[in-house]
C-alpha cells in the first residue's frame, strides 16, 4: 500500500485534470478576449486568471479539504435532499442534455464542418458524432485508465499540436500588443476578464471531475483520506499551472492578431484565421486535430464522472450501463436537437452555478469557519433567490418577455452587482455571516 503518490504519478493527474477541463471553448474564449483588450490584455489576462483558472482550483480544492467523495459528498453537507437535487442537476445539464452533446458539435464545427459542403453536413455530423460518441464510450470504461487515455496520451498530443502554434506565433508574430482596446476593455479591462472567466463555468466542472481525480488517486493505492486530500489539491494546481500559462499565450495570439486580422465575432473565427496565416491549408487540419482531441478527452470525463456519480448515488445502477445510455443519448441529442437544449439547459447551468461556487467557497473555508450545516445552509438559502434571477436572465428572450417573468427580472436590478451578472454575491455574504453566528451560538449553548 502507497502511502503518497510520486511527483511523475502527481503530474500525469495534473495533466488528466488539465485534459478534462480544457475544452475547445477554453481554445476559442482567450484568443477573442485578446482581441478584444488590445494593450490592456495584460490587465485582462489577470482578471481571467482569477476566475477562470483560480475558481477551478478552489473547486478541486474544495473536494480534498472536506475529504468529499464526490460532490455529492460535498453537496450532502447542506443536507440529503438537496444533494440529490443538485447534483442531479449538474450531471444531467454537464451530461447529455447540454455539455457532452456540445463537444461533438463543437469539434464537427471546427475540425470537420470546414471540409464539407453544406448541404451534406447533416449526414457527415451524424457519422462523425457516432464515432465520436464510440470513442468516448470506449476511453470511459475503465476508469482507473484515464490518466493513461487523458493524462498521458491525449493531452501531451494536443499540447504537443497546440505548442506548434505558439511557438510560431512567438517566433514570427503577427503584431504587436499595442491594439485599440474594444467595449469593456476600455474601461475596465481585469473586471472584465474576470467575468469572462466567471462565465466559462469551469468551477461546475471542477465538481463534475473531482470524483475522476479521487478514484485516480485511490486506483494507485492511496487509501489515507488526509493523503488522499493532499494529492487532489497537488493534482489540481499542477492542472490550473498549464491551465493559465496556455490562457495567457491564447490571449496574446489573439491581440497581436489584430494587425493582420480584423475582429470577429467569436475566439472560433480568429483561431481559424490564425491557423490559416500561419499554415496555410495545413493549419485548418492543425486545428481540426486539435479541436476534437480537446472536445474528446473533456467528453471521456464528464462520462466517467457521470457514470461514477449515478453509482455512488443509486448503486443499483451499473457503471457499464450508465455509459452506454448516456452515450446513446448524447449521440441522438447531437444530433436531432441540440439547439433547442441548449435554449433550455443554459437557464439551469446559470442557476446551478452561484450555488456551486457558494458551496466550494464554504468548504475551501471549513477549515476556519467548521463544517456546520448551518453555515453551509444558510449561505445556500440566501444563495438560491438570487441563482433563480440568474437562470430567468439566461431564458430566451420570448420567455424573457412574459409579465411576471419581467417583474422578477426588475426585482433582480436592486441587488448589488446584479448588472455584472454577480447579483448573488452580497446575500451569499450576508448568509454566510448569519449561518457562521447561528452555529457560533448553538455551539455555546451546547457547551454550557
């Protein structure tokens, strides 16, 4: 029996980790916020980094100083029935209703959709979507695997295709970093990266995949709880570490673009665009490759996760099963209707996602503040009105537009911060503070 993992085992999960976050929308966002901040991308690089790679580590974190199985482990100290519900609702809304299907999608639109005529991409998205999905299913099954499949042979490899471009784009680059900053930028360019990292939701993720990393460790020989916490935090700085070094070279590609480049409406034109000034036709197969390793290997963890998750919390259910279903059904919902979930399952990812960041903070801070329901309840409590606001703001806008619905959005425009999209920060403040007193003063009088 282990009693810690080695440095080389620590960086292979690291880099499983890092593999399992890093999807091709965390390819696209850096490069359009480079162009988009200009001379202040150095600002703005800061402000992502805060969120977009500091939220994911708390989140993994949060896993290893609770000593949580699972984030329905986590969830359960809020109380039972709202770990179901919870956690239910992140694995169906990160799994085949919404993260998983997007990931075929995705990698189609970049990698494929370009070599294809139009009026046959239907048919090639449904062959494609079928190997990836099989793919997928295959890399899943057997979970103490994944740092094999993810950490050691699928990240190096997009690392490996990725560093291409960036040590081109250093060697020869396209411009300098002296671009006209664009909207928010202008004015406030580390508030506005630290939005844009707030919205790449990756601190669900991080709960979604902390399951994946501790049966990783465990599946090496780790048993100590204490040891086990340890090595999940080691794990996930090393992951956020590549994370973050790959999100700065990303943003400023895209600012120095702009001297070549006009400014597009989203990460995923320029990208292609950068590619193609650099490698001509070749780089759009550079990108295609890189695109479907990316959406790959975070689809082979949310999977695994799912499947984990459905049997520690129903252990009827059966690992193999559970990954063929959710598989079979991210293959069909890619394929026949993944436009109108979208619609439908942003609302509740935007609702879900103050609550998770309110139960990652608490438990970052147990070691302060303790462990008390009555902390981690009364933070959720103040926490769930404000979340709902947040899930009405992301309905689409026919639903937007029904009276009662506008009447609760105008509640929502009284909450400090709501316009930035943070309306939920101050009453989660404000119950954290009332649950750390309650649990003070029942702590006293059971003393007396």
């Amino acid at each position: 029996m282990k009693t810690k993992l080695t440095w080389k085992n620590l960086f292979f999960i690291g880099s499983m980790l890092f593999g399992l976050f890093f999807g091709a929308g965390n390819l696209i966002f850096p490069v359009f916020l480079g162009q988009q901040a200009g001379r202040n991308v150095w600002l703005a690089i800061i402000g992502l980094l805060i969120t977009g790679v500091g939220l994911p580590l708390l989140g993994v974190a949060s896993m290893g100083i609770t000593a949580s199985n699972s984030v329905f482990d986590l969830a359960s100290k809020v109380n039972r029935p709202y770990a179901y519900i919870f956690t239910i609702l992140l694995y169906v809304t990160m799994g085949p209703l919404f993260a998983i299907p997007r990931l075929a999608t995705i990698s189609f639109q970049l990698g494929i959709a370009p070599f294809v005529a139009k009026n046959n991409q239907g048919v090639i998205l449904l062959f494609f979507s079928a190997i990836f999905f099989i793919a997928t299913w295959f890399l899943s099954r057997k979970p103490s695997e994944l740092m094999t499949y993810v950490g050691k042979w699928l990240t190096p490899i997009f690392l490996i295709l990725l560093g291409i471009l960036v040590i081109t784009a250093i060697i020869k680059p396209m411009g300098s970093l002296n671009a006209l900053p664009q909207n928010q930028y202008m004015k406030a360019p580390v508030l506005t990266g630290f939005t844009e990292g707030y919205n790449t939701m990756d601190a669900l993720a991080s709960l979604a995949f902390g399951v994946v990393v501790i049966e990783t460790i465990k599946s090496l020989g780790i048993t100590e709880p204490a040891q086990i916490a340890k090595d999940t935090i080691k794990s996930g700085v090393i992951s956020v570490i590549i994370m973050g070094v790959i999100y700065a070279f990303l943003a400023l590609i895209g600012t120095m673009s702009v001297a070549k480049l006009p400014l597009a409406s989203n990460g995923g034109i320029t990208l292609a665009q950068v590619f193609n000034y650099y490698f001509g036709s070749f780089g759009s197969l550079l990108l295609a490759l890189i695109a479907i390793i990316a959406c790959l290997k975070t689809s082979i963890g949310l999977v695994s996760a799912f499947g984990e998750t459905a049997e520690e919390m129903f252990p009827k259910f059966n690992y193999q099963i559970t990954l063929i279903v959710v598989s079979v059904a991210s293959f069909l919902i890619a394929n026949i209707g993944l436009t109108k979930l979208i619609n439908y399952s942003t609302p509740i990812l935007m609702f879900l996602y103050p609550l998770a960041i309110v139960l990652i903070v608490v438990a970052v801070l147990s070691p302060l503040i303790g462990e008390s329901k009555w902390v981690y309840g009364m933070t959720t409590v103040f926490t769930i009105i404000p979340a709902f606001f947040a899930g009405l703001e992301a309905l689409p806008k026919i639903w937007r537009e029904i009276s009662w619905i506008q009447n609760i959005l105008h509640l929502n425009k009284y909450l400090p911060l709501a316009d930035l999209g943070l309306g939920w920060v101050v009453p989660a403040i404000v119950g954290l503070l009332l649950g750390f007193v309650i649990s003070k003063y029942k702590l006293s009088i059971e003393k007396r």
